[in-house]
C-alpha cells in the first residue's frame, strides 16, 4: 500500500490498509492517501490524490511535447504538418528542409514516374485526365523550381 501525504510521497507499506491504520494511527487523517499503484506525478483532485494526465505532463514539462505540439495560452496546440518534400519540426514550427536541388530532383522523378504511368495507360487506348492534369501541375511546379535554381 503507497501512502500519501498532500502529495509526498511517504512509502511502500506492504501491509493491508487495515494492519496499517491500526498500526499506524498517525496515518489516519485527511491530509494521508492510500493508494494500491504509486503515482509518479500526483495531484489532488475532488478530494481524492489522481495521477496527472499525459496533457498536464506536458504543460509542466515534465514530458516533451510531440511533434507538431505547441503550447499557447496554457494549450497545447497541434500545427498540422504542411506538404512539402522534407518537411521537419524545429520544435516551434515546421520547416522546408530540402534545397531547391532536392525538390527538383524529387519532381523530375514524380514526373518520370507520372509519365510511364500515364504512357501505360494510353498504350492500353485509355486516357486519364486525372493523371494528366496531375502531370501537368508537377511540371509546372518543377518549371518554377528550375527558375529559382537558375537565378540563384
């Protein structure tokens, strides 16, 4: 039995809470808890001694926050992740890690892929807008990513 006082943590009784408030009688007022599972982070609640919760944790930075995570106003806040090529959390925000270089070279290879994908289907006497239009987008995209290489 783990016993509280407030919340200090007194110790490990390996007794049943009976022996120990007879026992014990110090024990044996409002301000002790007796609790099967010891708590690591406890707080008073309602009269009664709970754990914190993994949300409390954080806001007391006893656990780090996730990535993504941001506490505001005493809130912990979720910044979704953004598209990009490697996207990476600097602890506040997210951030574009890839240099333009990368991102060209990742599109060219989107497009390639793109290109033999929609080839198949118009081999076959298909056509896919979908995947043309897709097509499209990344090589404008990379157009406008060459551009920013060039002029650098």
């Amino acid at each position: 039995m783990h016993i509280y006082k407030n919340l200090n943590y007194l110790g490990d009784f390996p007794y049943p809470l009976e022996l120990i408030k007879k026992t014990y009688p110090q024990y044996c007022t409002p301000e002790h808890y007796f609790l099967e599972n010891k708590l690591n982070y406890p707080k008073l609640e309602n009269g009664s001694l709970v754990g914190k919760s993994d949300t409390e944790l954080k806001l007391d930075g006893i656990i780090p926050l996730l990535e993504g995570e941001v506490i505001i106003n005493n809130e912990i806040v979720v910044k979704p992740k953004p598209e990009g090529y490697k996207i990476q959390w600097t602890g506040t925000e997210w951030f574009e890690a890839a240099t333009l270089e990368e991102q060209e070279e990742t599109l060219r290879n989107q497009i390639i892929s793109k290109t033999s994908e929609l080839l198949k289907f118009q081999s076959a006497g298909f056509a896919n807008l979908e995947l043309e239009k897709e097509l499209e987008i990344l090589k404008n995209i990379h157009m406008d990513i060459t551009h920013q290489i060039a002029i650098k």
